[in-house]
C-alpha cells in the first residue's frame, strides 16, 4: 500500500472526529463504574485488543464482504452493526488503544500506520452506507440524529404498531418488558449500554415522533456466559418502534443514547409495536403482533424471561473472580463489532472472545486505581504528554490545548520513517468456560459452522442486485414504477396492514389505515 | 541511553495524576531497556521483538514496584479488593460495620431541622422530575452479599437505596424493588440513571451525602427540576436535595 498525502488528511480528519465527539460523549456522562465488574480496567484490556486485532479481522471480513455492503445490511435489521458499535465504538476503541500504547512509550503516531488508514477507511464507507438515506456518516454530523430507515420499513413500523395510554395493559407491559431487558442487557453486557440502541427519531405527525429501540445479544448466541441461563429467551434480537407524543427526542447521539425535551416518561409512549431481526431474517419479523392482546401476552412472557435470565446470570456473575470478569468484560467491549463477521459469515470463537495474548501482557497493570484515573485522564483532561498540543491551541468543547487521539505525522510521506501494521492474528485465551456450540438464530438454534453457511450463502430480497440501488432518491420519482411496486411489496410481506399495499402510500395514506 | 519519540515531546510534560505518571514513567523506561537490549532499529523492535522483550512478568514488576513504596490502591470493584487485599485500602461500611456508616462527601450541603422536621443531608442530580416527593428508608446497597441477601428475603417496602456507583449491574437483580434510589456517582446519563427512568423510581446521581446511616428516614426532592445535558456541558449546577425527616 503506497500512503498518498489525500489518505493521510482524510484519516487524520476521521480520527479528528473521533476527538471531538468522544470528547462530548464521555463529559456528560462520566467515567462508568461498577462495584461488581471491573469497568475502568476491563475497558482499557478490550482497547489493547482492539488495536492488535481489528484490522486483520477487518480484512478477513472484506475478503466476504465489502464494508459498505455490511453497511447496507444493518439498515435491514436491528443487530449490532449500528450503535454504538460502528458509529463510536469501532473507531474510538481502536484509537484509544492506539493513544494508551503512544502514551507509554510502546509504539508512536506514525506506526501500524497502514492499520490506521484501513479501519478509518472501513468504519468510514460502513458509516456513509447505513447513513445513506439521512446523507451522514454519524449522529453527530446530523445533530445528533439517526434516519437511517427507508420509508417502507417506516410505514410498516408506523402502520402496524399498538397505540397505548398509561395505565392499559399494552403500556404497562412495553413499559415493564423496555425496563427489564435494558437491565438484562447491561447484564448481558458486563455494565456496558452496548446491548442497547436507538434511532430516530422519525415524524408520524405534528405531535407524535417514533424512535426505533434494540435490544440485542439477548439469548444463546456469542458470549460463552450466557450459556444455559439464556437457554428460554426465545429471541436473540428484539426491536421495538415506539411512538411518543408531547416530548421531542433532541439528542440521538453515537452510542445509541437519547434525550428528550422534555424529559421522556412513560406516559409519552403512545405506541409500541415488537419484532426479531438476525443476519438470516428476511429484515425485520413481527413478534406477537397479530392483536394488541397477543402483542401484551408477549411483552409479559418476555419480561419474565428476561428477568430469569437476569437473575440466573447475576449469580453466574457473582461467582466469578476477577479474571474472568475483566476478560467477560474486555471480550464484551472488544467483541461488539462481531457481528459484522456474521453477516459476511465469516465468525470464529477464537476471533472475538479471547483475550489477544499481545494484549494479555498488560493485565498487571490493570487495578482499579490505574484503570480509572488513566481513563479518566485519556478521555477527560487529556492530560497525557502526548495529548498536549500547543498552546494557541483550543480543543473543540474544553478549549483546552489538547487533543485525544494523536494524528498522523505527514512528515512519514518525505522521510518513510514509519511502520505499516501491526501484523497478523496472535493466539488469545481465556479463563472463562469455553463456549458451547449453539447459536440461537431466526432459522433456530444453530452450530456455528451451519450459521456460518447459511450466513454466506443469506441475502435478504431488499439487499439483492435487483434492489440494493433503488434508494430513497429514486423511490421519490419511479414510486409508480413496477421496481418501486415490487419493492415495497417485498417489505411489506409479513405486514399486519400494508401486506401488498405497495409503493404509493403518503404517511397520511397509512395514518387511515390505522383509524381503519 | 537510548531516546524514545516522545522524549522531545515539546508540549508534553507528565500525566496529571501520580499514579498514572508513576506507571507511564516506569513503562516508558521498561521500553526504553528492551529497546536498546534489542540492537534493533525501533520499525523492526515496536512489532517484532518487543512483543517477547516485554512480558506480563515486567509489568507485574511495576505493579510490585508501586505496592513496595507503600501505595495501596483505591478500589471501585469489591472483587478487586477481596482478592488482593494487600494491594488495595481496605473496605470500610460493607459488612458488620455498616450500621455506624455513612457516605461522608465533604460537598454535601447540610442545614439543622427545620420547622418541618427536615435536615438537610445532601442534595443529587435529579434524573426525573416527580409530581411528589418520596419518603423512604434509607439502606446502603454496596455488595453483592448485600444484595443477595435482598434477593432471597425481598427488598423492605420503601426502600430508598443508597448506592456507590452509577453502575446497573450489582443491582441489577432488585433494582425493580427500590422505592427510590440515592447514587454517589455518575450523571442523569449513566447506566443507572437510564434504569430508573425505565423503572420510573425517582433517583438522584451524583449525590453528595453527609450523615445518612442505614434505616435513617429520608425525602428526596424529587419535585426539583431534572438535570440536562447542557447543564453539564455548562457546568450550570441543577441540584434536588435530600433532608433525613426527624419528625414526621
């Protein structure tokens, strides 16, 4: 690979960004801390990973499949290859990482410098892909904002969903299912929110908005922990649009977060609707959809088995020594970027839950004192020597001369002083149990090497070579075309209203159907 | 001796924290040593040898190093200082000595009674504005003994937890039960506070507390205005406060 001067300002334009929203993102909401896992230590062992391993699984999962077709998929489905996962996570662990190794003295800016270019590259054609429909390539760039969908899966979202008023079983049990399973999946996800994500929000009309929420990884499936008490979640992936009226969600940001004005509450939501989703699904499949009894029924079967798993798992957990916590957790931070494996169909244990011996050196290093105060200095007062720039200098938000993440010297373009990579995939461990070999998918509980095949050889219809092109653009002006018709019919397969309702409906049109 | 590349850093000095400058100065130089012990160019060194020339055991080495000068090492995971309890400061208000402990933060604003019988203790980011106040009985929850006892006797009907960390998992089995929540960490944006407002239990983060012991009776001014974004970002301070009722 010959480094031009165009790559150069490109990638350290993309670390630049990485910079200012990190930055953003962490002042309001504090260093995460646990009394049970870990965090601080746990987090900084996954970033050592990260940088040792990402680009060469990245390039493994582009030998199947190209980042932006990745990119296309995830618009397809609630999985996580959205948020946090690509939008923050992938880069910014990656780079933090890098910045704790330049920090000590282990390595400088302008090594594994090929590396660098690549996954800023990847995560760059990933974002602009599953952002293309809202032009983006973050939340960030949007004003904190995720319009990620077409409007077929908007109409369908909106057509098919349940209103609710506080106090009715349908908004008592949605409450109670969103509250239990955010809890399991921080569980789940070792005291992480990576479990969780939001989109939107969308415009249903002058008063009521809709967010899109995931609640993912839930069931039997990558994470050797969830082995057995996740045994009777029947579905690994769970989405829920959910419409509410009298509060406006202002913030969308990077890690799949909202906020409100005002501040969201229960009585807002006004309507829910539930679906499944993998990387084998044909998109998104309706989930006890057909009444608003049936839909309440299933809310409830789900908040209790994500309760049991809860609890099952919470003493799985308090079990632990610390070891197997902080690699529980390290794998959880390092791993969230996994499941672009499985849509390329390429996912192997060994790749994304051990802990990379490279990185395993660093584990004596890691109390909790070290990893909080050298978190909090990294992302906080970016107080490392090699954080400081000079003093004219204003970082964007503190206005401090600092910057979080390192460029890259151009001075590597006139002098060639400087290294490509980090090389290939070293051998991991783990003192956790080893995983056992049952996937739960869309198409069934799975051995890996089947969910594999089937994963390579899956493209759901909307993502075929007849459609992947026929964007929101088109769509304005050909919606009376056949392409057009048959598209949305294709969506519109397992929906409860528009099932061949086609491609001419205005949100008004579907808003009718509704008040039938 | 050899120099690294940031040793010209020209805008650099040091970290901002001793612990952290303690354990980035010694690895620099552990780095420095296998470099020069390498004979080798730093391009062929930084991915090549230096993943044999520097091990766990030297790392380890600095950890020892910092525990010989007599540090002990703050801890936020329990585990943590249950399995090293030579290398961590001991744990105070977690077992038998809960009963004569309270969270003593010296920002906490504190009043004597009021007419209404009201003390002020301390005050907390309100995550959401309640249309009441809550009374309720205070009860540290900073173990997982702790919350395995509640898991397997039920949590006391208004309860009002007095937690730690702004984490959701040590919790994660009960929290549904709290009647309301008192968080000495983290902001109206972290884990916890994202929990309780599922929930809908009124909970403070950040909390700054003073003299609240365990079984103490306390109202949380949950009717204050809850904290934003922009109010961190701005350093706009948004606070509810939190009085121990001496009279009903």
């Amino acid at each position: 690979m010959d480094l031009s001067y165009t790559q150069l300002l490109e990638t350290n334009n993309l670390i630049q960004q990485n910079t200012d929203e990190t930055y953003w993102l962490c002042l309001t909401r504090t260093v995460q801390e646990s009394k049970l896992f870990p965090v601080s230590p746990y987090m900084i062992l996954s970033y050592f990973m990260c940088f040792y391993r990402y680009p060469s699984l990245l390039r493994k999962i582009e030998r199947h499949m190209k980042a932006e077709d990745i990119g296309d998929r995830a618009r397809n489905m609630g999985i996580k290859i959205q948020n946090p996962a690509m939008g923050w996570c992938l880069p910014s662990f990656y780079l933090l990482g890098r910045e704790y190794l330049i920090a000590m003295g282990m390595i400088r800016p302008q090594d594994a410098v090929e590396d660098v270019v690549y996954v800023m590259d990847f995560w760059k054609r990933f974002e602009l892909a599953w952002h293309r429909n809202d032009g983006h390539m973050t939340n960030r760039d949007f004003g904190h904002r995720a319009q990620v969908l077409p409007e077929r899966k908007l109409q369908i979202f909106h057509a098919d969903m349940y209103d609710c008023v506080e106090g009715d079983a349908l908004h008592t049990a949605a409450q109670a299912f969103m509250a239990a399973t955010s809890q399991y999946g921080f569980l789940v996800s070792c005291e992480s929110r990576i479990a969780l994500h939001n989109q939107g929000p969308y415009r249903l009309d002058d008063e009521r908005e809709m967010i899109v929420r995931d609640f993912m990884d839930l069931a039997e499936g990558d994470y050797p922990w969830l082995d057995g008490v996740a045994a009777d979640m029947p579905y690994n992936n769970l989405t829920v649009p959910m419409a509410v009226k009298g509060c406006h969600f202002n913030i969308i940001d990077d890690w799949g977060s909202f906020e409100s004005q005002p501040e969201f509450k229960s009585h807002h939501m006004v309507g829910v609707g539930l679906y499944t989703s993998d990387t084998l699904s044909e998109g998104h499949i309706p989930v006890g959809m057909g009444s608003r009894e049936e839909l309440t029924r299933t809310f409830e079967m789900l908040t209790q088995k994500a309760k049991d798993a809860t609890t099952k798992l919470w003493q799985r957990i308090a079990g632990w020594n610390r070891d197997q916590m902080l690699d529980a957790g390290a794998i959880t931070y390092f791993s969230i970027i996994k499941d672009l494996a499985h849509v390329a169909g390429c996912y192997a244990m060994e790749d994304w839950m051990l802990i990379d011996e490279r990185a395993e050196r660093f584990r004596p290093l890691l109390n909790d004192e070290y990893g909080n105060l050298s978190l909090w200095e990294i992302l906080g007062p970016l107080s490392n020597p090699c954080q400081r720039t000079n003093e004219y200098q204003m970082c964007q938000h503190a206005n401090t001369p600092a910057r979080m993440y390192s460029l890259i010297p151009y001075s590597i373009l006139k002098d060639g002083d400087y290294t490509r990579t980090v090389g290939g995939l070293a051998p991991g461990a783990s003192y956790l149990p080893a995983k056992e070999d049952r996937y739960r998918t869309t198409q069934g509980v799975l051995p890996l090497a089947e969910y594999n095949r089937r994963a390579r050889e899956f493209v759901p219809a909307v993502c075929g070579e007849d459609y992947k092109y026929l964007c929101e653009s088109w769509l304005k002006y050909h919606h009376r075309s056949p392409e057009a018709e048959a598209l949305y019919r294709v969506e519109q397969r397992e929906s409860r209203l528009l099932a061949n309702r086609g491609a001419g409906l205005r949100r008004a049109d579907v808003e009718a159907l509704r008040r039938g | 001796m050899s120099r690294l590349y940031g040793d010209s850093d020209k805008y650099g000095d040091q970290c901002g924290t001793a612990i952290v400058e303690a354990f980035h100065g010694a690895i620099r130089e552990l780095v420095r040593r296998r470099y020069v012990e390498s004979g080798q160019a730093w391009n062929d060194f930084v991915f090549g040898k230096s993943f044999e020339l520097i091990t766990a055991q030297d790392f380890a080495a600095i950890d020892r190093k910092l525990l010989d000068y007599g540090h002990r090492y703050a801890w936020s995971a329990l585990k943590s200082q249950q399995e090293r309890p030579e290398a961590y400061v001991a744990a105070a208000g977690i077992g038998e000595d809960l009963a004569s402990f309270s969270f003593e933060h010296p920002e906490a604003p504190t009043a004597p009674v009021d007419a209404a019988g009201l003390e002020l203790r301390g005050c907390g980011d309100n995550v959401v504005k309640y249309d009441a106040d809550l009374v309720g009985t205070a009860r540290y929850v900073r173990s997982s003994a702790t919350v395995l006892g509640y898991l397997e006797n039920g949590v006391p009907p208004g309860t009002i937890a007095v937690i730690d960390d702004s984490g959701g998992t040590l919790t994660a089995p009960i929290l549904e039960q709290f009647a309301g929540v008192l968080c000495a960490g983290g902001t109206v944006r972290s884990h916890l506070g994202i929990l309780t407002r599922e929930y809908g239990i009124p909970c403070f983060m950040n909390s700054k507390l003073s003299g609240i012991r365990e079984g103490d009776t306390v109202r949380m001014e949950c009717t204050a205005t809850a904290k934003t974004a922009e109010a961190y970002q701005k350093g706009v301070e948004m606070t509810a406060r939190v009085w121990r009722v001496v009279q009903q």
